[in-house]
C-alpha cells in the first residue's frame, strides 16, 4: 500500500561499509538488496532459498554479501544500521518492523510498506551527482519511467563536471574571495565553454581552460552565442542539447515561429526579444539582430538565438554564423529538425520512396514567382520530391511555372501549415488546380511539397480536401 510521502525528508545514507540486514530472497528483495551494493553496504542476507536473481547478485558481489540460509528469527536484529523485510509472508516482514522500530534501527519494509521508516529510492548517477526519484510506492512504473527519462534528458558527462569543480574548489575560492565575483565565474564554468568542453569528453583541455582563467584573474569573460534550432513547432522535438542550451541562457532573441510552448522551457529570469519577421513587416531588421547578438555576447551573456526548424536550412543562420565569425565571437550551432522533415513526418508524407522519387529538394518559395530563380525545367522533370519553404504566398506563379516547364498537371501537392502541432492543417490538391485557385490565406506560412509521395500519406484525401 502507497503512503504519503509529503511529510518525509530526503536524505542521502551514508552506506559504505554500512552493516544492513535482507531478509528474503525473492524478486523484490534482490532488486532492494542491490540499490544497497551499489551505494556499497555490506549486507547479511537470510533466507531459506535463494532465488536464480539473488544467486546472480552474490556472485556480481561476492565480498559484500553474507548469506546465511534459514529462517529469520528476533535474535537476529542485533547490531545492523539498516534492515530491509521483503519476504513473501507480510504477517512476517510486520514482525521485522516492529522488532527494528523498537530497536531505533531503520527498516525498509516491501509489504505492508507502510510500516517503513526508511525508503529505498529509485537513483540516477552521473559520477559524484546523484538524483532520487520516490513516489512512496504509489507507482513503481512511473518512477521507472521518470528515470529514463531523466537518463537520457542528463548528459553522462555531468559526473565530469562536478569532478572538475571539486578538483578547482579551493583555488577558485582562494582567487575570488567575494563571494559575487565567485559564483559568477562558477556560472560561466557551468553554463559556458568549458562545461561544453567537458561534455565533448575533452576533460583535460577543460581543465587547463579553467586554469587559464584563474592565473587571468578572470571572472566576467566574453559571453557566447548558441545559434538554435527547436524544430517544427512541437515541444517534444526539442534536441536534449536545445533544452540544455535554453535552460542555461541569460539572454534569449527569437522569432515569430517560436511559439509559446516551446519559451515555456527557458530560464525564468531570461531576457526575452522578440525578433520576428513576417513578409513586409519586420520587427527588426537581420542587421539588427546580428548587432544584438554581438553586443550581448561581448557584455559577458550566454546568448541564445532560437530559430524554428534548424538554423541553416532556410533560417538565415549562415549569416549570422558569419556575423559572429567576424565579430570574434564564440559560437556554436544547435542543429534542429527541419521544418520539411518535421512536416512530413507529422502528416506521413515520405519525401523520399523506392520506385516513386529518389530524392528530395529542399526550395526556397520567396523567389518562387522569378523566371531566373532555379532551373525549372530541370525541377519538372526530375522526379524528386519537391519541398518549397514559404512556399504558400507565391503558390499559384510557383505552380505555374511548373507546368509551364513540362510537370504534369495532376502531380499531387500537399500544403502543410502549423505542422506538428496540434492546429496542423493540412491540404491536398494538384498542381493544376492551385495554378488557378490557391486555397488559402497567403498570409499565412507554410511549407508546400509537390511529388508522388504526397499520395502515400495516410492522411491523403481528394484533391482540395482538408485533413
């Protein structure tokens, strides 16, 4: 039975050569007894059978395990710092319990679980950091999948990280003295280049940058631009490394195709400006932008540019790359998923099919409706699957011209708008018939994709249909 764990403390046990008592051998008791090994206790274990999982984790851990094969008896309480009951028998494991509270010796019990004084919970380790996860039994599989979870969301190198810290503690508080100017430069190890440094598993170079900066006396360093990309507007398509990086910045520059529940993950006290562009209105200008990223990153903050989709597939972030370069700015890119991938994935559209096209290209529609824009008998004729980014506002020219350069009249064209999300919308038509009457608000971004996989979507209805 699950008990209310709202009025219990989470400690961390000191279990190293801690003396602790198992009594049962079963499923539930091997998987209590090794949480145990790992933290290295040395544990007494009676029962009289072992099950095929406990004979496996004596043998993992031979010089910490003591079985004695018998029957628990009240005698056999005396002098251990932990005891655990998960027999079968909850008559039995009741007896344990009230046996160790009257010995003042903490007692994990599996069933009645709310007997227990102490519980054993779920561990995520990166090295010296450690994170527990308890529920107080209420959902063993949610707390198993809140672990994973948080596995794979913690990059393995944190360990590293916290080892680094430890090894220049001292002469990082001998160096900076105030307190302020301490952790500021705390703050730039952790949320900078040299916590990067660690996670690219470069440990020693890190070491050396951390070196440089104290014989510098340096605590307020230039700042750095993280160039993201957070995919095509759903949460969950974030990278683990976007999330990381925009948990961590101090000033944020995004743009109108960020939406609310992708801001949602960023620091609390970021600052926020919104840069957005849409077709003859521009917030602020590309010029501007890549001056606030430049003063920003020189005035010591860590910078995040968030860009829908990925940064360098139609999102202009070449140039501010190359803004930054000249600059003499530190920065790094974020690749994301792009809004083409992310798009045809949503609506289950392949962009590349054996025997249907063999290729894909990804096009921009701005310069859609210009005769010397691309080669468009070569784009008519070549089989691929043809991607157009902003393709919605030059829709019926972009068509057009397809046809006027050989493309059939009947080939499939699908328009996807607010793809990923929960509002996607999504229609099918033919290049012919949106020569003539385009569907839809121009005003309104999205991406078009023209080609014979459009037709092998599940969500495929007759042309001039909505999905």
């Amino acid at each position: 039975m699950a008990h209310d764990v709202s009025g219990w403390l989470p400690v961390f046990l000191a279990t190293t050569s801690c003396r602790c008592l198992v009594v049962g051998a079963g499923r539930v008791a091997t998987r209590k007894a090794k949480k145990l090994l790992e933290a290295g206790a040395h544990l007494a274990l009676i029962a009289p059978d072992l099950s095929a999982p406990m004979q496996r984790l004596m043998q993992a851990y031979p010089a910490q395990i003591q079985y004695q094969p018998r029957c628990y008896t009240a005698e056999d309480m005396q002098n251990y710092q932990l005891i655990v009951a998960a027999t079968d028998d909850a008559v039995l494991n009741t007896r344990i319990a009230q046996v160790a509270q009257r010995l003042n010796i903490p007692v994990n019990v599996a069933n009645p679980g709310h007997l227990s004084t102490l519980l054993l919970p779920n561990t995520l380790r990166r090295g010296v950091v450690q994170i527990a996860l308890c529920s107080g039994g209420a959902s063993p599989l949610l707390m198993r999948r809140l672990s994973a979870y948080l596995d794979a969301l913690i990059p393995q190198h944190y360990g590293d990280l916290a080892k680094l810290l430890q090894r220049f503690r001292e002469s990082i508080k001998t160096h900076f003295p105030d307190i302020h100017k301490r952790r500021h430069f705390y703050e730039k190890i952790v949320d900078g280049v040299i916590a990067e440094t660690v996670f690219s598993q470069r440990y020693d170079d890190a070491c050396e940058l951390v070196k440089q900066r104290i014989a510098k006396d340096i605590y307020a360093t230039q700042g750095e631009v993280y160039l993201v990309g957070t995919g095509p507007g759903d949460p969950e398509l974030l990278t683990l490394k976007a999330l990381r990086v925009m948990q961590q910045a101090d000033v944020v520059i995004y743009d109108r195709l960020i939406g609310p529940e992708i801001l949602k993950f960023l620091r609390k006290d970021a600052r926020r400006y919104y840069v957005g562009k849409a077709r003859a209105h521009h917030s602020s200008t590309q010029a501007t932008i890549n001056q606030l990223l430049i003063e920003y990153a020189k005035a010591g903050h860590k910078v995040v540019r968030l860009k829908g989709g990925d940064p360098f597939v139609f999102g202009r972030g070449g140039e501010e790359m190359l803004a930054l370069q000249a600059a003499g700015i530190v920065f790094h890119i974020v690749p994301g998923i792009t809004a083409a991938t992310g798009c045809a994935a949503s609506t289950g559209i392949p962009l590349t099919h054996r025997e249907v096209a063999k290729g894909c290209l990804f096009l921009t529609g701005h310069c859609a409706d210009e005769a010397s824009a691309f080669d468009w008998p070569a784009l008519a004729q070549s089989g691929y699957t043809l991607v157009f980014y902003m393709g919605v506002f030059h829709l019926e020219s972009l068509c057009q011209r397809l046809l006027r350069a050989g493309m059939a009249a009947e080939t499939p064209v699908a328009i996807v708008q607010n793809g990923s999300l929960a509002n996607q919308q999504l229609t099918f038509s033919t290049l012919a018939h949106l020569s003539r009457q385009p569907p839809m608000d121009h005003t309104h971004p999205g991406l078009v994709i023209i080609g014979q996989t459009v037709t092998l979507s599940p969500q495929y209805r007759a042309p001039g249909c909505t999905a």
